[in-house]
C-alpha cells in the first residue's frame, strides 16, 4: 500500500516561527512597559497603535511632547541623548551636538560664550561678502531654465560662511570647501541620516559589515583630513604669532570689527585646559560646521519660498529694506541689523512653521513629573518643534497661517512655545549667528532680485533638517511677468522659485 503524505510548507513554517517570535517579543515589551504604560497613562495624546506606538502624534497639534511647560521640564531635567545621536560620532567625536551628558556639561561651560553679540559683529564683514558673491551668482541664472537654489547656491554658501569663520582662514573657499570637500560632506550627510532611518543598520557590529560603513568611513576621512590640517596650521600660526606678541594686531587686520574665529577661541581655550585636546578641538569645530550650515540653508530656503508666494510679504520686507538703505547697494552693519524687526519677524513666522530640526531626543535618566503623568526613567522623549509651532492651542486659530506680523505684537505666547532653536539646555548656541546670517543675506537678496514661488504645492520631507520636497528649482520669470515686475520695480529682476519641478 502506497502512504502519500503531504509536504511540509517551508513557507508556512517560516511564517509560524516568525509569529511565535514576535508574540514573544510583544509579550516580553508588554510585561517590561507596564511600569512605563501606567505612569504615562495620564498623557494626553498618548494612543498608542500596534508597531508604530503614538509616532503618529509627532506630527499636528501633539499634547505630549510640545506642551510649553512639559518642554520646559523635559528640556531642563535631561541633558542625555538617545543613541541614534551616537551615530554621528564617528565624524562629530565628543563635540556638543552629540557628546554624552558628562561630557557637553563640562563644554558647554566653555563653549556657551563663543558666539556672544561681540564675536558674531565680527563675522559680519564675511556675512556681507558672501551675501553679495551669492547674489551675483544667482543673477547669473536669471536667463536660464530651471536650476538648483539650494545645493549650488544657498548650501554652498552657508557651507563657505561657516568654513570661514569657524576656522578663520581667510580665502578659504578655494583652499578648503573644494568640490571633493563638499561632496564628502553632503554624502556624510546623507550616509547617516540613511542609517538612522533604517533599523537594520542601527546595531554597531552590523553597520560595520556594510559597504555604506566603508564609503561612510571615506567620507569621514576626507572632512576629518581638511579639519586636521587647517587646526594644525593655525595652531602653529596662532603659537608663532603668540610668542612675536602679533596675535591681536593681524587678527585685527582681517576686519573691521574685531574678528576670532570659532577655532581661534578654542585654541585659547586649550592653552589653560588640557581637557580640550587636539581630537576635542576637531569634534567641536566639526559640529560647529555641520550644525550651521544645514540648518541656515534650508532656513533661507524656506523663508525665500515664503516671500516668493506671499507678494504682500516680499513688498513689506522691500520697504523695509528700502527705509534702512535707500538705493544703496552698501553692507550690512550691525546697527542695520536691529532695525530689520519685520525682516525678523518673517525668520521667525517661517521656523514657527517649518523649524529646519522638527524634533529632537532626550533620554530620561530618571523619572520627572511632568503636568498629567510621570515620564519614566529610560524612555527616550522627543520634543516637537514642529507640533509645537502648529498648535492651535498655543498660537490661536490662525497657527496654521502665514503671517510674519504675530511677532510684531511681541514674543512667543510662551518662552517654550516656539522650539526652532530648541529650549533650555542643548538649545541652540548658534542662534544670533544665524539670525545675523539670514538677514544678511535676505537683504542682499531682495533689494536686488524679485521671487515668485507656489507655496500650496509644498510637500514636506525629513532628511537631516526638515526640507521641501522639491523646493529647490528656480525659473525665470515669463516674459510678460517679467515685463510687469520691470515696470513696477525697475531696478529688480525676476526669478521663480518652483516649488514643485512636476508642476
Ligand atoms: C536657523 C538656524 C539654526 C537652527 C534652526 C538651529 C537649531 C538647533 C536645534 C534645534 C538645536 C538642538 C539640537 C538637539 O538638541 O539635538 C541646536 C543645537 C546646536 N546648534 Fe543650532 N541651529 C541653527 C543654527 C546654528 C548655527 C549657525 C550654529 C553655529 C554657528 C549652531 C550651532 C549649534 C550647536 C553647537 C548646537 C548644540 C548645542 C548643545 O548641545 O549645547 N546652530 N541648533
């Protein structure tokens, strides 16, 4: 007698086994949560949903994590990061974005002060040159097709700026941000922001196996490379001009006001303490790049595509501008920078409503109480800029809109309801930089050049800062626009920031 029997089903053993493990793991995460699921029951927003827990509260009017006094506590309560910022390490070692607590408290000591009003007024002649460079440049394209903003023009420029006055070398542009420099750069980027969005990658000893570890390692290699031999000629200089007693006098040289650069600070630092050495030196010059030049970038991204969709709001900064310069062409000063309050203003209402940082982490190292639950020790809080800046709640049934004048009636509703720059500890320490920077260049940019955009076909996307999806396509304008813009404001020319190349 023949006996047929079935085939076992690989396929469905395969799908067996990998339920019962899951189970498991729920069944595991579900007994050690409890403790963490009772004391955050009180949270508002807190739903939580199979897999994806409450990530899809990030994003809109979220209680949680953006409520001004829950920000408040959670911000000053915990200095530790989650380890996803360790990823970033390997190019940015211990420096303040991503060193561990003990470490950014003894640095941030020495650090808070070194982009005070006196050392950012003395940047300011570097803020005009390259304001004016990226203007001439982009009058260069004015005839042509569609082209990129961002990458050739605004990133470039924010990367030459920073380069400039971290470091301190004059004609930098064409020593250190080469195309090879600037390529590892936005790669490194990018290689990072891959890993930290994909799982897979994120334990250590899988990561290291992979070929994007090896290109990440080569990228790293070439930054690290620049930023060594830029630190190690300029601390040979700085100790030659030291000794001659010429320090003070050539730095004096280099601007009007007087000018130190970021690594020129630290090198002083390091002379009376041995904690800041040669491989801190590079970690904090590193992140001082990385942490203003992505985020300005897209800051003048955005605020350009705003004024190019809101005529209204292009005219009011043109006259503003105007009342300060006249028909001059002449710099920025310092002085010009206080009056610009609806330039301001603009700034502000566009980090209101696109913060270039949407969200950042902290790791509770122990409990806290925050205002309806307990955020137990061990769980990594995210703190929404973004939500924050949406909330209707906290900025009135217009939040969703557009409209630079709420600043004009004074601060934020709350000092922790407008997180672009983050709040309380590890908040930003690049903000007057940036802000001096932005309106800077804004204003070199729109005495001379006239934007026009599409603001209702913006998508958003999230690499490492938050960007429009295809923001960063500029066209002239058609000849009757352009002939229209001429005859009311002869001395401009047209451009059209296409948000949307499909479009
Ligand atoms: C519009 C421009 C900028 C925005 C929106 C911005 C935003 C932020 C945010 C949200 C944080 C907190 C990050 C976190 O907790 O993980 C931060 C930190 C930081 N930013 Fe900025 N930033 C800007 C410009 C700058 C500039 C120009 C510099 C340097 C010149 C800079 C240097 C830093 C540094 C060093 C930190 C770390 C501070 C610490 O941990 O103590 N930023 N920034």
């Amino acid at each position: 007698m023949l006996l047929l029997k079935r085939k076992p089903d690989t396929m469905i053993h395969t799908l067996v086994f990998c339920g019962a493990v899951l189970l498991c793991a729920w069944a595991l995460t579900w007994t050690y949560g409890r403790r963490a699921r009772a004391l955050l029951a009180g949270l508002p927003g807190y739903t939580q949903l199979p897999i994806i827990g409450n990530l899809h509260k990030v994003v809109g009017d979220n209680e949680f994590v953006s409520d001004p006094e829950d920000v408040k506590a959670v911000n000053n309560a915990f200095i530790e990061k989650p380890f996803y910022y360790s990823f970033g390490r390997i190019w940015l070692g211990n420096g303040l974005v991503t060193a561990p607590g003990s470490i950014w408290k003894r640095n941030i000591k020495k650090l808070a002060g070194t982009f005070t009003g006196s050392i950012v007024d003395g940047y300011q002649e570097i803020f005009n040159t390259q304001a004016l460079k990226l203007v001439n440049n982009l009058k260069e394209e004015v005839e042509n097709a569609p082209f990129n903003i961002m990458h050739k023009y605004l990133a470039y420029t924010t990367l030459e700026t920073i380069c400039q006055t971290a470091l301190g070398v004059a004609r930098i542009s064409e020593s250190m941000v080469t195309k090879e420099y600037y390529e590892a750069f936005t790669r490194t980027l990018e290689l990072l922001i891959r890993r930290g969005l994909n799982i897979l990658m994120h334990p250590d000893r899988v990561y290291r196996l992979m070929p994007a570890y090896k290109e990440l390692v080569k990228c790293v290699g070439v930054l690290h490379n620049v930023s060594n031999t830029v630190i190690s000629n300029r601390r040979k200089e700085f100790t030659h001009r030291k000794q001659n007693g010429t320090y003070e006098h050539k730095d004096h040289e280099n601007a009007k006001t007087k000018f130190r650069s970021f690594l020129d600070i630290l090198l002083e630092l390091s002379e009376a303490d041995p904690s800041m050495t040669e491989e801190q030196i590079r970690a904090e010059v590193d992140t001082i790049i990385v942490g203003g030049q992505e985020t300005v970038a897209t800051t003048l991204l955005f605020t350009i595509l705003m004024i190019g969709s809101k005529p209204d709001v292009q005219e009011k900064l043109h006259t503003e501008i105007k009342s300060i310069f006249g028909d001059s062409k002449r710099s920025v000063l310092k002085e010009d920078l206080v009056r610009m309050t609806y330039c301001e203003a603009l700034i502000y209402e566009t980090l209101r409503l696109y913060p270039p940082v949407p969200m950042v982490m902290r790791d509770a190292d122990h409990d806290l109480k925050l205002q309806s639950c307990t955020v137990p020790k061990g769980t990594a809080c995210a703190v929404n800029a973004l939500g924050a800046g949406l909330s209707r709640r906290l900025w009135g049934p217009d939040a969703h809109e557009f409209r630079p004048e709420r600043w004009l009636r004074g601060g934020p509703p709350h000092p922790a309801a407008f997180l672009a720059f983050s709040y309380g500890k590890r908040a930003c320490i690049g903000k007057r930089y940036a802000m001096a920077l932005l309106k800077t260049i804004l204003v070199y940019c729109v005495r001379e050049l006239e934007f026009i955009s599409e603001a209702d076909k913006l998508r958003l996307k999230v690499d490492i800062a938050l960007k429009p999806e295809h923001a960063n396509a500029t066209r002239r304008l058609p000849q009757h626009a352009h002939t229209q813009e001429r005859s009311r404001a002869p001395e401009k020319k047209g451009y059209e920031i296409a948000r949307n190349m499909s479009s």
